[in-house]
C-alpha cells in the first residue's frame, strides 16, 4: 500500500509540475564571477541538464546540497546548474551569502542569482518553493519541476525512463 501511495503522489508531483512553456528558456542571470550569461549556453544543446533552484540561507536547500554533489558525480555526463534566490524574500538572490557558502561548501558547478519571477520564466510556471529541482530535456524544454527535497534516483529515474517516441512521462509505458 505504502508503494502504490507514494507512486500516486510522485505521479501527481509530475503531474501538476508540467511546465506551462516548452519553449527553452530564453534567460540571462549573473553567475557567481558577476558576469551576466545566457541559460541557453548549457540548456537545450542536446543533453539533459538538472537544475537546482535554491538559496544558501534556506536550512533544507543547503542540507539537500550533498546529495545534489552526489548525483553530479554519480551523473557527471548531465549538468547542473545552480539558481540562487534570496530566502525568505523571494527576491534577487545575495552574492557576498552565496560566495561565502561556496567558501566553506565548494559546489563545482555553475551557479547564477536570480529573483522569483527569473526562476519562473527559466522553469516555464510559477515556482511554488525551494528547494526545487528542474529537468530540462535535451532539446532545452522544462519537463518537471518537483519542489522540496527530491532523493537522486528519483531524478536519475525520470531521466532514464523518459520515453522521447511519446513525450509523455505519465504515459503508461513509463515506469
């Protein structure tokens, strides 16, 4: 019973986490070096990218960032990103915060400040909380976004069994 409940709300986190767009993001945010970069330089050139919507003064984002390093280098062929907000505000995220936890926490991917309404344009909907993890296929769209903590074989998961022939990870071919 505690299998067929927990597949019915991962459904249902699916479910309600399609994005409104499938469009690829057309976004520029500054990354940690202060430099401003387009997202389309790393989403939608034809591979899966993970990114983690989060904020250095969030207790459950940072405590969520080993398993975020751990699925990097059990999946050190799909990419992460990093997307800083300000926590609790919801606004731009802080550079002098996020270059201190880098200190103390080094994260060895790209990492960019955003505000709640970026965050949003880049996951194609509303972002509803954080932390957030967000699957871009490899032809830049936004699949899914699951908020809160997400184990990593859940994410390696969605990834495996995607089945591009019908686009619909709910299907009943996708297990």
């Amino acid at each position: 019973m505690t299998n067929m409940i927990k597949a019915f709300l991962i459904t249902l986190i699916l479910l309600l986490s399609l994005p409104a767009s499938a469009n690829p993001p057309e976004l520029r945010l500054v990354n940690i070096s202060g430099a401003e970069e387009p997202l389309s330089k790393h989403i939608g050139k034809g591979q899966w990218v993970v990114v983690n919507i989060w904020s250095p003064t969030c207790s459950a984002c940072v405590i969520e960032l080993p398993r975020i390093k751990q699925f990097i280098a059990r999946n050190p062929e799909i990419p992460m990103l990093g997307v800083t907000l300000d926590f609790p505000s919801f606004e731009y995220g802080k550079m002098d915060i996020l270059r201190n936890i880098v200190k103390r926490t080094p994260l060895d991917y790209p990492l960019f400040l955003a505000d709640i309404e970026q965050a949003s344009k880049l996951i194609g909907r509303r972002l509803t909380g954080i932390p957030s993890i967000a699957i871009f296929h490899p032809d830049g769209r936004a699949l899914v976004t699951w908020p809160g903590v997400v184990e990593i074989d859940e994410i390696e998961k969605f990834i495996t069994n995607y089945k591009k022939e019908d686009d619909d990870p709910l299907s009943s071919s996708f297990k």
